[in-house]
C-alpha cells in the first residue's frame, strides 16, 4: 500500500482520502480542495509548473487510493 500522506506544502500534508479537487487557476496557482472545505495552495517544485504540480498531486492521489 502506498503513502496515504499527501504533501501539498513543506507545512502541509494531508491523507489522501481527504483531498476532493486539484485545480490550476487561470491565475496559474495551483489549489486541493479538502473534505471540510479547506482551499490550500500547492507548492510546486523548482521548475515545475502549476499543471505538473497538480497532476503530480493527482498522481499521489492515484497511488495511495489503490
């Protein structure tokens, strides 16, 4: 079974399960949505756009919900 712990932020890890949306805005930040309605930022890694950070979240997701 994989890491259920996703890192949105160097602060910020939240279990899988409970991330309901990632989006990117048109702003170009990219954002999780929690089960309780918490909107978070997601940091992206050094030379990583918005769009690779969100399907790197996604991809987490993914694989710890298998």
């Amino acid at each position: 079974m994989a890491n259920q712990l996703v890192e949105i932020r160097d602060d910020v890890a939240v279990i899988a399960g409970e991330i309901t949306k990632v989006w990117v805005s048109n702003g170009g930040e990219a954002f999780v949505k929690l089960r309780d309605g918490a909107v978070h930022t997601v940091d992206a890694a050094y030379g990583e756009t918005p769009f690779q950070a969100s399907t790197r979240i996604k991809a987490q997701i993914e694989a710890a919900l298998a």
